[in-house]
C-alpha cells in the first residue's frame, strides 16, 4: 500500500486505508454489485478507457454533475475524463455501467461517489457516505443503493 501511495502521490482516506492495509485488499463479497470490491488500483470490467488514472490529482467535482442534461457539454469534453480519472480511486461496480469511487483528494476527500456515463454523484446524496458507511448500509442492507 505504501508503494502504491508514492506511486499515485496520495495517502489513502482513512478507514479504507488501514481496511486494505489489515483487513483485506479486495474481497469478491461487497457493496459493489459487479465483483464485489476491486484490489487498490484495479479497475473493473467495463471501465472506460479514457486515460491514465491519476488519483493524486485534484478531483474536479464538488456537487453532483449530471452531465447527460448539461448543454455546454459535448462528446469529447475533457471534464468528463477528469472525473473519471482523477482524484479517486475505483470500488467497484454496478450492472456493468455504473462505478463507485472513493474520493482521494479535494475537498470532499473520503466521499464515496458513483459514476457512469451520464454523470456523476455523491452516494447516497449531498450527504455522502464515507468507506465506513459506505459498506456498513451494504451490510446491513438499511438504505442500500437504489
């Protein structure tokens, strides 16, 4: 773990850090729908191709962007690739589409979000979860994802 932080020059959010530092890294039970939850930088089966990760850098979101109905945005739009890619590394995914993130850095550092190719969100809303909760409502099955 401590490789892969001075690799991606970030420091992983607690408590998903000393949870793959202790616990386990990647598990095929999980909150994440599709393979359950992914080894630190492994990407699941069907993420985009759409560059190099660099979850050091900042990530570019601080509310929910729903990109699919915003008109300023075209097909090609590299803010689209910077939520995507930076600032965050991958969870794991749902039906194949949708992906969750853990924020690594800015200001909503810790964050668990979901993204897919309509835009992307905060889980389970303004309020998001952290790791910790994150996996706790999968659990206990209380607020789940819907």
């Amino acid at each position: 773990m401590a490789d892969w932080e001075r690799e991606n020059g970030v420091v992983l959010p607690e408590p998903y850090r000393t949870f793959i530092a202790e616990i386990s890294n990647g598990s095929s039970l999980g909150p994440a729908g599709d393979g359950g939850l992914q080894p630190l930088g492994w990407l699941p089966d069907g993420w985009p191709d759409l560059g190099p990760r660099q979850p050091g850098e900042p990530f570019p979101l601080e509310a929910a962007w729903p990109w699919e109905d915003d008109e300023s945005v075209g097909p090609e739009d590299p803010r689209i690739d910077a939520a995507f890619n930076k600032g965050s590394i991958v969870l794991g995914s749902e039906d194949g589409l949708s992906f969750w993130l853990l924020l690594t850095t800015g200001p909503r550092r810790g964050e668990v979000w979901m993204i897919a190719d309509v835009g992307a969100i905060p889980a389970p809303g303004d309020q998001a979860w952290g790791f910790k909760e994150w996996v706790q409502c999968w659990h206990t099955g209380n607020d789940w994802w819907d």
